[in-house]
C-alpha cells in the first residue's frame, strides 16, 4: 500500500483518521507541531493498532515538526524518495481550527493556515506527490436557516476560521488548473464532528480550551463547570435552539479513506464533498440525549447568542454516498456514549464509584 503524509495528524480528526487509513492498510506518516494536541496520542494510536488483531495493518511513523519549517518538509520528502519509498498522497490537517479564536486573532490565523498550506503543497509539487485531501469547513457556506446545503450553495463564511477555509479551497483551485492532468484534490467539508474511539483511548482533547459544544459538556458533568451556557432559545427553529449536523468522527475518518481511495481510483479532478449525516439535531436534543444515554444530569441555562453562530448547519451529503461509497454509520446515542467514555478516562480520569455519586436521572 502507498504512504500517506498526515499532517496534524495527532489532533482530533488526524487521529481518528490516522487508524482508519492503517486498518486499511495505508503506511502514515505524520507530522505534527504538538501544538494543538500530545505527542502521547502517537503511543495510544500504535496502542490502538497493536489491540486491533483482525484488520490489515500499515505501518505508523511520526516527526514532530512545524509546516512553517519548509526545509523540513523538503528533508522529509526527500529521504522518502531516498528510501524509495515515496510520499503517495498527503491528507492536510493542520491548522487553527478555532471560529472564536480566529475572531480574536485574524492575522495568527491568516498566518498560520495560509502559510503552512502553501509550504506543503509546494514541496508536493517540487516531488510530484499529487494527491491532496483538504480538511475544509461548513463554516464557508452562506447561513440558511432550513434545509439542507448542498456543495454549490453560496460561500460567504461569517469568521476569520472560515475565510481561511475558504482561500485555501481557492489556491487549491488554482493548483489544479496549472496542472489538470496531475493534481488530484479533495476538499472534506466537515459539519460538526464528535464523538471518539470505542476504545477511549483518543478523542477530541484539544490543548487550547475549546468552547465546543462537547467539550464544554464533559466540563459540567465532571463538575469543572455548574451549568451549560446555551447560546439563544429563540433561534428560528422547532425548539428554539441551534441545530447542528453532527457526526460520529468515526464515520469522518472513514470518510477520508473513502475519499482517497476515490482520488487513487479516478482521473486527476478537484472536487468538494459534505461530509454529515444529513440529519439535524438541536443543542436541546443533545443535552437530553447525552443525559439519557449516559445516565448523567446536566445542568443548563439559556444565555444570549455568541456571535458568529448561525441556527441551521445541515449537510446535503448525496455527493459523498453517491461518489465516495461511504456513508455515516454511528448513531447520535453512539456519539454521546463514547465522547463520555473518553471524556470519563482520560480528561478527567473519574471512577465509575466517584461518578455514580453524583444524583443521575
Ligand atoms: C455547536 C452548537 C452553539 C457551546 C464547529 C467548529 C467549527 C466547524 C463546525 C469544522 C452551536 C452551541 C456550543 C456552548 C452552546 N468544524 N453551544 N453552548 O459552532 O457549530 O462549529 O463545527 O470545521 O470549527 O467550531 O460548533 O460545538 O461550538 O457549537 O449552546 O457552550 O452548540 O451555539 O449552536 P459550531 P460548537
């Protein structure tokens, strides 16, 4: 199988990818400055790996590094090519990935994933590796406020987050028309991902304090926060709160392999593909879920809007089950269930005795 360079590939969605591509045989190797995630998540994934007896299995390497060090990559590449054994395809991870962070700090943002961008795609071009999986946002499209987005609906990102997400897909275009017949590029338009291994081993622990939805969750039930602060109850939709398409990030690591195996399989193309459900849930169905499935109370209260929050994200996700042979398997009772178990191991290293103290419904 050919080798894959993953870059950020120790963060929430690189990792979770990471073992999908070596459980279908891809050799990875991956990049990471650590300043997002732990160099410990590399020894939980050969963990992982070294559990799974029955699937194929690739070989996992990682270099920490930082994509603004562009000989680095170059050495990489090189000793790659040396070893003769080249770099196939490379799937883009790394980047800030905050929506308030970046309205805090435009130019950091701007900086960062635009300049990292531009030093991997131009190694990969001074070595002939044409394959790119972008890790893209819904956060580019115009905000609608019923129905479902399709690829071609209006890009007009209400973020800094966004507005990078969105120039990079344009590079990305203009990458591949300087060369049609060698550039195969994929943007994954994620929605909201959650969830995480079955294990427990990894799951979305980011370093900077992430205002997410489930992170914020796992604060209150392990009693670092009192309450969850939900943003606005009178949003124009059926209970007045925020409706998201969330997805198992399973499913979207899933999604990633689908997709390079697509890029390998056809013609050099760029294209965009939602990568959601398809089905909207809102932040009230989420608190009741989670308290039903785990068993746990958790308290909330209705605040104002945060800014930048749009009431309606839901994929139209036909592109990716037509063209990708993929489609979103793990249930929203899955989703809640295995964000606490990790969540419940690892962030907060709570014992079920210590937990079943606390009053459950
Ligand atoms: C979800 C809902 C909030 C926290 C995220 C990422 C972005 C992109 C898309 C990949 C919203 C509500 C949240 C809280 C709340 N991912 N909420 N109280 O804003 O949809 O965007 O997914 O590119 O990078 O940021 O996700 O988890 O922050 O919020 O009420 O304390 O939960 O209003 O409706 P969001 P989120």
């Amino acid at each position: 199988m050919s080798l894959v360079l993953a870059t950020g590939g120790l963060g929430f969605i690189g990792s979770h990818t990471c073992i999908s591509l070596i459980e279908n045989g891809y050799d990875v190797l991956i990049i990471d400055s650590l300043i997002n995630s732990y160099e410990e998540t590399f020894l939980k994934l050969k963990k992982i790996i070294h559990l799974n007896k029955k699937a194929k299995k690739g070989k996992l390497f990682f270099i920490k590094g930082d994509l603004n060090n562009k000989n680095l990559l170059d050495k990489i590449f090189q000793e790659k090519i040396s070893e003769g054994y080249p770099i196939k395809s490379v799937i883009h991870f790394a980047g800030l990935k905050s929506v308030a962070g970046s309205v805090l700090d435009p130019i950091k943002y701007w900086d960062t994933n635009i300049n990292i961008t531009m030093n991997v795609l131009s190694i990969m071009d001074k070595y002939n590796c044409n394959n790119f999986v972008f890790s893209s946002s819904a956060t580019i499209y115009k905000p609608i406020d019923s129905g479902k987005l399709l690829e071609t609906y209006e890009k007009t990102p209400l973020n800094p987050y966004g507005n990078t997400k969105l120039a990079i897909e344009t590079i990305l275009s203009d990458v591949f028309k300087s060369n049609k017949s060698k550039w195969k590029i994929v943007n994954l338009r994620y929605f909201n991902p959650i969830g995480a291994h079955p294990t427990g081993l990894i799951g979305d622990l980011p370093k900077e304090n992430s205002s997410n939805l489930f992170p914020v969750i796992s604060k209150v039930i392990f009693g670092k926060s009192k309450k969850l602060s939900v943003f606005g109850s009178n949003w124009p939709t059926k209970d007045g709160t925020c409706i998201r398409d969330f997805i198992h990030i399973i499913d979207l690591a899933d999604a990633h392999v689908a997709a390079l195996n697509y890029l390998e399989k056809n013609d050099p193309q760029i294209l965009s593909i939602n990568i959601g459900t398809g089905k909207g849930y809102s932040v009230l169905e989420i608190i009741k879920t989670f308290s039903k499935i785990n068993k746990v109370e958790l308290p909330h209260n209705f605040v104002k809007k945060r800014k930048g929050d749009v009431p309606y994200l839901v994929a139209d996700n036909k592109l990716a089950l037509e063209l990708l042979d993929w489609s979103p398997k793990k249930s929203l009772e899955l989703m809640c269930k295995d964000s606490f178990n990790f969540f419940k191991k690892n962030v907060f290293k709570i014992s079920n005795s210590q937990l079943k103290s606390r009053k459950s419904i």
